[in-house]
C-alpha cells in the first residue's frame, strides 16, 4: 500500500510549475471521438485519471502516440461503442464517451457510473439531455443504452449545474443538426477550453464559459491542435500549502483569472496574495485568521478546494464555518482531520471548524482525491511525522505531487 509520509513543520518556499487540468484533459481527450482527424494536444498531465480514459478510448479504436510532453490522439474509425463498467466504476468521468459517441456513430452503451465516496452522483441530466436531442436512452443492467439514428437541435435547460452535463451535451450538439441553446450551463473554465478545442476542429459555438451556450451543428469536424489550460484546483492547493506552512510560494504558468474566490478566501484567512501575469505568489500568515466558506458553481468558490480550506482553517484562531453546497458528502477529510488534532464537528452540509494552534502527526488514510490533498497539507503543518495511505487517490488528480512539495522544500516521501 503506497504511502506519503511527510515530516511537517517546514515553511515551503519557492516556485513550482502548475501542470496541465485534469478537468479539461478528460473532456479534451473524449472530443477525439468526433473526428477521424489527428487532435495534437500539446500538454496532458501524467495522472491515472488521464491513463484511464486513455485505456477507455484505445478500447474504442483511438490511437495516442505521446509527443513531447503531449500527444496526438486520432479515432480514424469507432471499433467499439462500450465504456465498461470495469473502467467507469474506477472514473465517473466516463461518461464523457456518451455524448461524442451518440454523435459520432448514433450508438452508445456507457455503464450507468455507480455513486463514489463524495455522493451519488447521477447522470440524469446528461441522459435527459441527450433525449430532448433524439437519443432513445434505454437503462438495461446497469448500463446506459444509447441510440440516435441523428440528433436534432434543441432548448435544452439544466435543472442543476453540471459541469460534464454541460460538456457532454456540448459535444453532442456540435455534430447535431440545426442549433442547440444550453442554459443554466456549467461556466468552469475547462468548459470553455473544451469549447476552445471543438471551435479549433470546426465547431461553431457561441458563450461557452457563460450560463447560455449556443452550438450550431455542423456535418463534421477535423484536426486541431491545442494546449490545455492550467489546473486551478493543483494551483489552489499549492496556494494553500504555501498558507498554511507559513511559507512564500510562487505558482508559474497559472492564470489568475481563474482563482479569484480562493485568493479571496486565502487573503480573508490572512495570507498576502500578487498576481502577475501567468505566475501568483501566496506569503502564508503566522497564523490563519478564521473564514467562512460555501462552495459554489464556478466563478463561486470551487468544491474541489473545500477540503483543502478545512485543513488550512483548523489552525485559524477561531471558528469558521464551511458549506458544502455541491455534494451531499464530502467531508470525508474531517475525520482523518481530527486524527491529527483538528476540531471539526460535521452536520449535513455543514462543517464547523475551530481553530487549534497546531497539528500532530499521526497515520491517517486518503478516502477521495480532494481529501487526500487536505491530508497532505495538514501533515506538511503539523508537528511530527503523518504518514497518508491509499494515495492512490492522490495520484488521480495530482501529477508527482511530492515531487513538487519537495522541490519547495517540504519533508516528504513516498513509501512503497
Ligand atoms: C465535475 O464533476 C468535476 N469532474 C469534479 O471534480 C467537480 O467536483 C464537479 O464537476 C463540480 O465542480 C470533472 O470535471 C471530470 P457535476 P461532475 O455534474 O461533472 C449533480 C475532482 O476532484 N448532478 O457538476 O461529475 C451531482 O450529483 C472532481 O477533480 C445530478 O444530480 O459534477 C452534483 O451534486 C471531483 N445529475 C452536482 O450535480 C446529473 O446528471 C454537480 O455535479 C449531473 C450532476
């Protein structure tokens, strides 16, 4: 069982490049089902959720040849039409094939994603979706059958804010015939970089990275080549790393644009933050100064940062409240949190976190990909050694992450 053991109580200091978003890679790398066409994607992350879809797509007749830090990736012809439960159990993410797949070949069969450790996370507003465009969506043993001998444009309006919901449909739309409105659409920067790419391949689409996105299909689309944007949630967790040692961190090749509410919330709990043009610097306080959270859709503060916010907070000088408004069970992380002295008492959506003066190391366990990052950056603040466990989770959404920690000076390693 691979293992983070991490000797806390060094200020980070330094500067350390931001990778490629896992977020947008995903998305990206399911668009290359609608082209017979090379997509030459010049910076993908090495992470196991990037490995994953990569083994789903070769399962459907995708070839990807890395290149130099990238790859290129072409579907010259669809040898299948399947996302296995195997694979979608592992990654809900998946369900990305569903959409390309409907408009690239009219069949698709993705196994429905189970629930996974932060909720139950359905896919009803994907399949309902597809529906208004004239897929018939049949559920048969646990799986998603899809067909559309073609897809019509349509109103389509989310009843919740969905961020593959939005990119699924999207990639849908692009190959439908006549025009597709999404409103109340998801607004998270890789959903525009999506959109980015579809345009760059032929996709005629208007307001995406807005609630409102308009598409106009088109009979077909081809090559491009693209660079991913930044991870906003690796930045954000650096930043907090940066805060909550005490240190002074340097984030080059971010966009600050796209962290406005964790700057925000990072300089309410004290930190000093400056934003230049693609690097931002975070000077940690002495000590945090509590902070009320609520995590929001996107420009709102991002669920993905919660956790990191609960483990900076348990050592603010008072009490800070945090609302988890996206899903219904994702303080997973307050309970390893106390194992090393956090005081933390969790109602529903509700976290209230009072602040102690310090950590102590303690062996803890990683249970989803967020909450493991909050683990290590409470083990990188508290006095002693923390050993983190099962950072399998850690390795889906973080490219060499203690590689990155030690080079800002942290006491860190990984242990077999
Ligand atoms: C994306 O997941 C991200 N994953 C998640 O990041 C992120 O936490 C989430 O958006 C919210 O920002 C990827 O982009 C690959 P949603 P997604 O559909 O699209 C409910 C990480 O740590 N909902 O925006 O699956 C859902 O249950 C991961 O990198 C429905 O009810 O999230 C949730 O409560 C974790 N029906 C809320 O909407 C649907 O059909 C938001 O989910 C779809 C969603």
């Amino acid at each position: 069982m691979t293992s983070l053991e991490i000797e806390g109580g060094v200020p980070l200091r330094g500067e350390v490049a931001v990778s490629a978003a896992k977020n947008a890679a995903l998305p990206i790398l399911a668009a290359s089902l609608l082209t017979e066409e090379p997509i030459h994607i010049e910076n993908l992350p090495r992470l196991a959720d990037v490995r994953t879809i990569s083994r789903l797509l070769q399962g459907l007749g995708t070839e990807i040849t890395e290149a130099d830090g990238g790859a290129v990736v072409r579907t010259p012809r669809l040898t299948g039409h399947e996302a296995p439960y195997e694979l979608v159990s592992t990654m809900r993410a998946s369900v990305l094939v569903l959409g390309p797949l409907l408009a690239r070949s009219g069949r698709a069969r993705v196994a429905l994603p189970g629930g996974c450790a932060i909720g139950v996370r359905p896919i009803d507003l994907h399949l309902k979706g597809l529906e208004r465009l004239g897929a018939e969506i049949t559920l048969r043993n646990g799986y998603v059958e899809a067909r559309a001998r073609r897809l019509v444009g349509t109103r389509i309006s989310f009843d919740l804010v969905t961020v593959t919901g939005t990119e699924n449909l999207m990639m849908a739309a692009a190959l439908a015939e006549g025009t597709t409105l999404l409103e109340n659409a998801a607004r998270e920067p890789e959903v525009a970089d999506l959109a980015h790419l579809l345009i760059a391949m032929g996709a005629k689409i208007e307001g995406a990275g807005s609630e409102r996105v308009e598409i106009q299909g088109v009979s077909g689309l081809g090559g491009a080549r693209h660079r991913i944007i930044p991870d906003r949630i690796e930045a954000g967790t650096f930043l907090v790393a940066g805060a909550i040692t005490g240190g002074e961190v340097t984030l080059r090749g971010a966009i600050p644009d796209h962290l406005t509410a964790v700057l925000a919330k990072l300089e309410e709990a004290g930190a000093a933050v400056q934003s230049g043009e693609d690097r931002v610097r975070v000077r940690g306080p002495e000590r945090p100064r509590p902070a009320d959270v609520i995590t929001n859709p996107y420009p709102g503060l991002a669920t993905d940062m919660q956790a990191q916010f609960m483990a900076l907070l348990g050592l603010a000088d008072g009490t800070s409240v945090i609302t988890e408004t996206i899903f219904e069970n994702r303080f997973m992380h307050a309970a390893e949190l106390r194992r090393l002295g956090a005081s933390i008492e969790t109602e529903g959506n509700r976290a209230v976190v009072r602040g102690v003066r310090g950590y102590q190391g303690a062996p803890v366990m990683a249970t989803d990909l967020r909450a493991s990052a909050s683990l290590v950056l409470a083990g990188l603040a508290a006095r002693g050694v923390t050993t983190v466990s099962r950072v399998y989770h850690l390795d889906r959404g973080y490219e060499a992450m203690e590689v990155k920690l030690a080079g800002l000076g942290a006491r860190i390693r990984r242990t077999r």
